[in-house]
C-alpha cells in the first residue's frame, strides 16, 4: 500500500472522535466514577461496608478528618490517576463535588 493512499487517510469519522478515544483512555459515566471512588473510600476508612452518596460530607462520617482528607485525596488521585489543583480541592464540599471534579478529568 502506497503510503498516501486513501487507506491511510482519516475518516471525518475518526477526525471527531474524542480524545479520549484517540489515547485509549476510557470514558467514565458518574456511576462508573462513583463507584470506584466508593471503593476508595471503603478502603480509607477500613469499612467495606461504606456507601457513600452525592451529598456525603465530612460531617457524615466520623473518622473523616484532616488525616482522612489527605489520604482519601491520594487515594483518589492513584485510583484514576489524576492530580487536583488547590483550587479543586478547596471547591470540593461533598462526594458530589468530588465526583464532578474527577469527571471533568477523565472525561
């Protein structure tokens, strides 16, 4: 096949997809995202048994202190592999936010 043939051109098909197409990088829905963070915060806070909702806050839960805070950020950030700005984390104010916030970064 001739390098520039027309096998080898990109359909307009292929030219719209989304990135995340293009770098194999799955689309999540907010369940998708909910869920995995669920599980990570199961595993922060040692209870496999923890469900957590959109409008869960610190105040719901116990042991979510400033320690808690730190490790369920890192968790999280391991867990879809993303980094929060400051900003982003100062703007979270319960598991909805959370969820919006790792949306937007994983499509």
């Amino acid at each position: 096949m001739h390098p520039l043939s027309f096998d080898s051109v990109l359909s307009v098909s292929e030219i719209f997809r989304p990135l995340h197409v293009f770098l194999k990088q799955p689309f999540m829905t907010q369940e998708e995202v909910r869920n995995r963070l669920n599980n990570v915060f199961c595993r922060v806070f040692n209870d496999a048994s923890m469900v957590i909702a959109e409008n869960t806050t610190p105040k719901d839960i116990d042991r979510w202190d400033s320690l808690a805070q730190m490790n369920l950020i890192s968790e999280t950030e391991e867990e879809f592999e993303i980094k929060f700005k400051l900003q982003e984390l100062i703007a979270m104010k319960n598991v909805g936010d959370y969820i919006k916030t790792i949306c937007a970064k994983v499509g």
